[in-house]
C-alpha cells in the first residue's frame, strides 16, 4: 500500500469542483475587521452566495475569524480559509441570500 504524501491540487479547474457555489467576478472595495481590530478597505475580486475573494490582505491567518462591510449590506461573519498569491479566499458564516448575490453581480459585475 502506498502511503506518500499526495500533493494537494490548488489549480483553479480542481478548486471550482470543490466550491458550494459558482463564483461571480466582481470589482467592489469592501470593509474587513479582524478581531477587534480597526475597519480597512480591501478589494473584493469575486463573490459566491458562500464566500469572497479580496485581492490582499496584511494580515490574518488562515482560520481567523473576521466581519466584512459589503456597500448596501450589515456586517457579516466570515472567516479566512486560505491565502495565496492570488488573494485572501473567506467563507461567511451563513451563506448569502441568491438574491443579494444576483443584485450584488449586475452592480458591480467585472467581465
């Protein structure tokens, strides 16, 4: 029986197959709070009813616990659940509604 580590496939084609919902490409500056900390804008890239990507972010591990402002909504809990060169990847702790994603996409669609 083989037992070697398998690395793990971060290409874009395997993680679509493991996403909850398909992601929508966005252009929108959000709001993230990390802790207790202070309020910092951040670029938000693309959006799911589960999740979000944001372009960057200084800090936060993976698995810290955050809030997120998105322009017309309250604030949501989130949490990191991976960061790479391409972005910051966080799942909300409830997913968002559909109708708020398909509002959300027609006004701040990037394609």
């Amino acid at each position: 029986m083989n037992l070697e580590p398998v690395p793990l496939d971060r290409s874009g084609r395997s993680a679509a197959r493991l996403r909850r919902d398909p992601r929508l490409p966005v252009a929108m500056t959000c709001s993230l709070r990390i802790g207790n900390g202070p309020w910092r804008p951040a670029s938000m890239v693309d959006l799911s009813r589960s999740g979000f990507r944001i372009a960057w972010l200084p800090s936060g591990s993976v698995g810290r616990p955050m809030w997120v402002r998105i322009p017309g909504l309250e604030a949501v809990p989130a949490t990191i659940r991976w960061r790479d060169l391409r972005g910051v990847g966080c799942q909300f702790e409830r997913p968002l509604d559909s109708a708020v994603i398909d509002h959300l996409a027609r006004r701040c669609w990037r394609g």
